[in-house]
C-alpha cells in the first residue's frame, strides 16, 4: 500500500462525520452501528502504518498537494505517531462499541459526528509536521471535546462544559500567541525548520514563546493549575468519552508539548522552561492525589487519579534527557491502557447500577464479578504493584528523575504514591468485603474488552520488554531531533 494512504487516517473520520445524517435516516441504531464500522475501519489503516513504520524503521510522510515542506503541509507518521495512532483507533473502536448501551440521549447523529471529529483532531495533532495546524486540530479537538461534555444535557454537564470553554479559549490564546513569536523570529510553521533555524533564535523570545505554548497545551493536557475543568468533564460527560478523554486526547497535547519543547532544545533558555513544567507537572501529580483522596464518586476520583499519572508524564518528559522521554512514553502507553480498562468498567457499572457514588460499588464482587475483577486489575496496576504494567514506567520515570538530580520531585511523586494506595484499597475493600446482592447478567462484548484490556495489563507487567522497546522508538522519535530534520524532505531550506 502506497504511503499516502496513511492521509486516510485524517480523511475517513472527517469524511465519514458528513455521512452521519445520511444514516440516522435509516434508524438510531444504523449511526452506532456506522460509528463501529468506521472505527474498524481506522484501525485497519492505523494497524498498518504501524507495520510499515515499525518493520521499516522508517517514518511514513504524507506531503499535501505534492508541495514540499516548508512550502507545503505535512503529515509524519514516526515510531511515536504510528503507535499512538494505533491506540486512538483502537480506544476509539472500543468505546463505539460500549457507545450502543452507553448513550442514549438524543440526537444520536450529532453524538456520533462529535465522536468522529474528536478522533480525527486527536489523530491530527499527533501526525501533523507543521506548529499551525497542530494549532487547528487542537481546536478541532477542544471544540468537539466541549459540545460532548455538555451532551447529556444536565445542569452539571452544562457548568463542566463552560469551565472547560472558559479555560480552553484561555489556552488557545496563549498556545497561538507563542506561536507568533515562533513565527515572527523564525519565519516558519514547519516543525523540521522549527529544530533547524532554533539555535538562531533570540533566547527571551525563544523562552517567552515556549512558555505560552507550555502554559496553552496545560490546559488539554490537565496540569496543575489549569486543570479546574477536567473532574468535572470526566464526571458530566458520556461515559464513553470520558475513556477517550483520559486514553488519547490527553496524550495527544501532552505529545505536542513534548515535540514543540524538544524542537527547541537547543535555545539557551530551554532549561528555564524545563524546571516550570517540572514544577507544574509534581504539583499536578500532589495536588490530583490529595483531591482523589476525599471525592465519593468513583468516577471522579479516577479522573483525579488520571491527572496525577498525566503529571506524572509530564515530569518525565520535562526532564530534558533520553531516559526521561522514553520513560514518559512508556508510562503514556500504560496509562492509555489503564485508565480505559478502569474508566469502561466504572462507566458500564454506573449505566447498569445506575450511578458511579461509591456506595454502588458495594458487593460489586458478588453482583458484578467480571466489572469487578477488571476493576481491581486497573487499581492494583494504577498503585503500581509490581508484575503490573505501571509498575515498570513509573519506576523508570522515579529513576530519570533521580538520574538529573531532582530528588525533591521524585520524593513528592513517591509521597503522592501512597495517598494514591490509599483510595484505591479502599475501593477494593467496598467491591469484595461490603455488601451483598442478587447477581447481575453481564453484557459479553463489554465484559470481553474489559478482559482484553486487563490481560494487556498483566501481560505487559509480566513481560514489559516487548511494550517498552515500542516505547524507546517512539520516545527517540521525540528527542532526536537531528534525525527527524533529516527525514523530513524540506524544500532545499537551510539553517
């Protein structure tokens, strides 16, 4: 298959959104079952640029109109892009599925055309070679995100969307403003150009510019203190988005900060920026720790546990060396599969209970064995027992941390660790030992992506050797910044 087929990842969700309308003519369940159909379709493509890139080792680059960049626009589609595209694809598919018993509010058509575009946008920011569009389709991506924050329609949902606006429209205006000043130094929007021409830029400029970007991305990427919105969200919006808000649209404005942060790792000021993310990034693991501790809901306190493994990313990649990236990828990937498995089986026990508060929870062992079972999974594994996945990036990232000399914030995130035990037995000891009930029929297609998920958990804890190899291409995709200048065809532009 020819490499510009990998465009397809962009055009078939953008494309297949128009159609939606077409199809809810048919009937309600017609759209849901499109939306699968769609999804599948998206990770068969996703899967093989996978293949390609990973058997290849080379990156896969989509050059729009046939204009080479800096001319023109670019899609690249490297070890990192390639795998977490996967993941988009796959995330998304899942939650399609858990979709037809999940949502029932109307208009269904526009539920699905949101879906669609949420998707696209999250693909978009991670394949994307220019800093504009990474600007466009995180637009696409936050506009989207609100509409289905607010989509069940209640008064809570309505207040988390405009939380989410209000701070949203703040982070755009800082993340376009820094990239202003990028564009007024260096006269480009290409990112290859970007890392070619950034040894001749003015270092205030240069720190002032990456700082607005840092500060705008904070804001999609939940650090601390432009998170205000994110609990909310989890909690108002349809439970299968809030799997796709913590699986990828997350990881995918925390990938772009990384990828604009290393882009200039050559600016005289870039540690100074380092140690504000790194600041930002422990406060955000301490402060969503404390605040899981007290909440009653369980689906809000894993959006507050969410947060804190996303600071904890963010530390990792704010570290400024290979171990650290590549550890933050990792721990990305772990994460991605962690927090769907936990926030697809909170979800199914809050439609099938009829809420998510933690006394539902009681004797959820007996009612609801499997749920309860890939619950526990996801909270052991979140703790970071070991012979689960997390245990392995988190202790990777303890050690990066330690290796550069930031004692202090790794001492928090350990600190943080405990309280974050705490909450999480706690949950255990409600769904085995509280409790009793009847035994409730549970759905098979649910229960078996929930079992997929959880043995991607074990098996990746048991033999994290395949999973982290994944993750030490895709974090030198993002840090060898040489390499990604020299595979990107530019128009015979120089430094």
């Amino acid at each position: 298959m020819n490499g510009q087929y990998a465009a397809l990842l962009i055009a078939l969700p953008l494309i297949s959104a128009f159609f939606v309308p077409v199809f809810k003519g048919i009937g309600k369940n017609a759209v849901k079952y499109f939306l699968i159909l769609v999804t599948a379709l998206q990770t068969g493509i996703a899967a093989w640029v996978f293949k390609e890139v990973y058997t290849t080792g080379k990156p896969i680059i989509v050059i729009a109109g046939g204009w080479k960049p800096p001319v023109g626009i670019n899609l690249y589609l490297g070890h990192f892009a390639a795998l977490f595209v996967l993941i988009i694809a796959v995330v998304s598919l899942f939650t399609a599925v858990f979709s037809i018993s999940a949502v029932k509010t109307e208009p269904i058509d526009k539920y699905a055309m949101l879906f669609l575009l949420l998707m696209l946008g999250a693909t978009g920011m991670i394949a994307t070679g220019d800093i504009f569009n990474l600007f466009v389709f995180m637009e696409i991506t936050a506009i989207t995100a609100y509409a289905l924050t607010a989509y069940n329609k209640t008064g809570e949902a309505a207040e988390a969307s405009m939380k989410y606006i209000i701070l949203g429209g703040i982070g755009s205006s800082f993340f376009l403003i820094g990239v202003a000043l990028i564009y007024g130094s260096l006269g480009t929007l290409n990112m290859a150009q970007i890392a070619q021409l950034a040894a001749t830029m003015d270092p205030t400029v240069a720190q002032v510019g990456l700082a607005l970007i840092i500060l705008g991305l904070a804001v999609e990427a939940e650090l601390f203190p432009l998170n205000a919105w994110a609990p909310d969200a989890y909690q108002a919006a349809p439970h299968p988005i809030t799997v796709m808000f913590s699986a990828f649209v997350v990881k995918a404005a925390l990938y772009a900060m990384a990828r604009i942060l290393y882009l200039m790792q050559v600016v005289e000021s870039w540690g100074s920026v380092l140690r504000l993310l790194i600041v930002m990034a422990t406060l955000t693991v301490v402060v969503a720790e404390l605040a899981a501790l007290r909440q009653k809901n369980v689906k809000r306190m894993i959006a507050y546990s969410s947060i804190a493994q996303i600071g904890l990313i963010a530390l990792a990649f704010a570290l400024g060396t290979q171990a650290g990236v590549d550890a933050g990828v990792f721990h990305m990937i772990n994460h991605a599969i962690v927090k769907a498995l936990l926030f697809l089986a909170v979800g199914y026990v809050a439609i099938t209970l009829g809420g998510a508060e933690l006394e539902k929870f009681q004797g959820l062992g007996r009612r609801m064995p499997l749920t309860a079972f890939a619950i526990s999974v996801g909270a052991v594994a979140t703790v970071g027992i070991p012979l689960f996945n997390v245990f392995w990036s988190k202790i990777r990232i303890i050690l990066a941390t330690l290796n550069v000399g930031y004692t202090w914030a790794a001492v928090l995130v350990l600190s943080a660790s405990v309280v974050e035990a705490v909450y999480y037995f706690r949950l255990l000891h409600t769904i085995w030992f509280k409790g009793e009930g009847e035994k409730i029929s549970e759905s098979m297609v649910i229960g078996l992506m929930m079992l997929f998920l959880a043995a991607l958990v074990v098996v990746i804890g048991v033999y994290p050797d395949y999973a982290w190899e994944l993750a030490r291409k895709a974090g030198e995709d993002i840090f060898n910044m040489a390499q990604y200048v020299k595979n990107v065809p530019l128009m015979g532009v120089g430094a």
